[in-house]
C-alpha cells in the first residue's frame, strides 16, 4: 500500500512540474523583459548667431538629463543613451556638409559635457537635411519599438538648404522609428517661413522656438550649498582605474568647475543627475561602478593602474574598500536625492510667484517635449 502511495505521489509531482512549466512558458515567465531605452541626439547649429544657443545647450544638459531620468517603464527606469553634433561651421568637411559627430550614443556625462563646453561658433551654411540623415545613419539607434528615438535639432536659416531634402531625411527617420523635434532660433512665424514646421511633422514629431539668446532661469535655493558639500563627499566615493581612470577622474572634477562657473542653478542641477545611480554611472574609469556591474573585476583589474593609496593593498583588502565605497556612495546619493527634491518643490514655488510672459529656452521646450513624448512608449515622467 504504501508503495502504491508513494508511486501516485511521484506521478503527481512529475504531472504538477510538467504543467507548471508548460503554464509557464504560455505566459512567457522564463522570457527576460529587456529594459527600455530613451536615445536623445542633439543636434545644435554653430554659426556665428548661435552662440547663445550652445550656453543654453551647457546648462539644459543636465536638466534634460534629470528629466528623462524621471522617466518609469515597465521594467523600471529606462537606459538613456544622449548623441552630440554641430553643424554650419565652414571649417567642418565640405563633402559631409559642415556636420560633424561630436559624440557617439553615450552614457558618459562627463564626456559629454566637456564636449559641449568645447563647442565654438564659426560661421558657415546650415544645412538641417544633412544632419538629420547623417546622425539616423551615423548612430547605432535600437531596434526595439518599446525604445523612444528623439532627435532635437535646433539652429535657424532656411530648412530647405544642402543637398540631402529634409523629406529624404524625415523618410529615414519614420523608417528608422526616430521622432524628430525642431527647434527654430527666433521667433515663431520666421520659422514657418523657413519651412522649420515641416522637419518635425514628417518625424511626427514637434516644432517649437526658443529665444536662444534668453539667459537660463537662475533660481538661488536653501539647498544648494549643502548639495555641493554633498558632492564634494560623493566625488571621493570614486575610485580611478584602468590607464585612463585617473584622466576621466580630472574630467569629473573639470566639470564640477565649468559647470559652477556657469551658474550655481547649473551645478545644482548636475549634482542631482550625480546623485542618481541610474543615470550617473562610470563603470569605465570608475572600481566602485564597475564592481557593480561585475564583481569579477575586482580579481582582474590591474593593481598597478589604481590609486597609490591601494597599489599595495592586497585584492581582499581592495574588495573591502570598494564595498565601503559603495555604502557611502549610497548614502550620499539618498541626501542628495531628498535635497534635490526639495529644491525642485522651492524652485516651483518661486516661479508661480513670477508674473508676466515666460521666455521660452532649449531646456523649458525640450522638457516640455519629452514629457509628452515618452508617454507614446507606455513611460511616465511625473
């Protein structure tokens, strides 16, 4: 009897795993939900007017990067990879239409900061047709539907100029999936008169303008001393590594200054994308990051590229110090966070009190723009 009991139990087991298995794979549990991506290339205009377009470019980046980083999907927060061209500088090859990739999809801030402080005006012929089709072929944009694909590009001059029409670009970009936002440099019924409405209905995507020269909103809060203090703290949370470690290092200081040197507003900013795991992350200079991402790092990476403070240290001593790194890092990353909310509760507050017209910029229509536009990919930015 008790044999019989047992073989009946067995049967049952194998029949419960079988059907829980089948069950399984008819709802796709055992199928990985890749996480989502928001790709941004900016592609800026560089002639000789424009250099009130580039200081706003150096200021928006951060918030832009902090409002994408607001975003929520299915799978969580979005990947978010940002591209930089320039184009209408006479010095750039002819042949290629004076539009030259500044920087690749990149998940690098830093680098793509200094990029942008790098940037200069030189006069030469704009031509939009051009850029938007050499960034949709240049640039490796995702496959996935789910992914949102944003170009925003922003200059003045007839958007009819160069060799390459706006519509063969805009047809690559509906191929491609690629939503393309135009923001003309002046006001609003010069640039329905320089055809700039038409690059962004055939992306299906926006046209707006901005006064380029207007000075990015400079709001002072209670708040922003104890974040640069904070971040400060954070910065010593790093660790260099690998032969450019300690170059990408000086990089995250550089900026630190360059942005400062903008404006506090500015920095205040770059400090709360610093203070974000998700989006400020350096896995290629940086042990703490990289340790993260894979442990087995810290059995490969060569001691003799590390801080003098740890090129004696054994690979268990250095293990302990990444981990404290990281709790720091952690730590320091939550009260920024908490102060970066209360600042952004302040600024508002502020800026309700402001009366009279508000001057449109590259960060008030680009904000406005993604927030809008992600929602099309079942993502939210509150």
């Amino acid at each position: 009897m008790k044999l019989l009991l047992l073989s009946i139990a067995l049967l049952c087991t194998a029949f419960l795993q079988s059907f829980t298995t089948h069950s399984s794979k008819q709802r796709g549990a055992f199928t990985p939900v890749a996480s989502q991506k928001i790709q941004v290339a900016i592609l800026l205009d560089v002639s000789n007017s424009m250099d009130g377009l580039i200081e706003q470019a150096k200021a928006q980046l951060w918030n832009m990067v902090n409002t994408v980083g607001k975003a929520k999907c299915a799978t969580g927060s979005p990947q978010i990879e940002i591209a930089l061209y320039e184009y209408g500088r006479s010095s750039n090859n002819l042949r290629e239409g004076y539009v030259k990739q500044i920087s690749p999809f990149t998940k690098d801030l830093d680098l793509l900061s200094d990029n942008l402080f790098k940037l200069t005006t030189n006069g030469g012929d704009e031509y939009c047709g051009q850029v938007i089709y050499t960034s949709l072929q240049q640039l490796k944009w995702d496959n996935a539907p789910n992914t949102y694909k944003v170009i925003f590009i922003a200059g003045n001059e007839d958007f009819y100029q160069g060799s390459i029409s706006w519509s063969v670009a805009c047809a690559e970009a509906r191929k491609k999936g690629v939503i393309v936002n135009t923001i003309y440099c002046g006001n609003s019924a010069d640039g329905l008169r320089e055809h700039w409405n038409l690059g962004a209905e055939c992306g299906n995507g926006s046209y707006t303008n901005i006064n380029q020269n207007a000075k990015v909103d400079d709001i002072p809060t209670p708040y922003d001393s104890a974040m640069f203090v904070l971040n400060e703290k954070l910065n010593k949370t790093y660790i260099a590594y690998g032969y450019q470690g300690m170059a990408s290092a000086r990089k995250q200081e550089d900026m630190d200054k360059a942005n400062y040197s903008m404006s506090k507003s500015v920095m205040a900013e770059r400090v709360a994308v610093k203070g974000k795991n998700n989006l400020y992350k350096n896995e290629q200079w940086d042990l703490v990051d990289a340790a993260a991402t894979d442990s087995a790092i810290l059995q490969k990476v060569d001691i003799k590229t590390l801080p003098a403070e740890l090129k004696n240290k054994s690979r268990s001593d250095i293990k302990k110090v990444v981990q404290e790194k990281a709790t720091d890092r952690s730590k320091l990353q939550s009260q920024i966070a908490k102060l970066s909310a209360q600042r952004e509760n302040y600024i508002a507050a502020e800026r309700k009190k402001k009366t009279g017209k508000k001057e449109t910029t590259l960060e008030s229509e680009v904000q406005k723009i993604i927030k809008q536009q992600v929602r099309r990919y079942n993502m939210v930015i509150d």
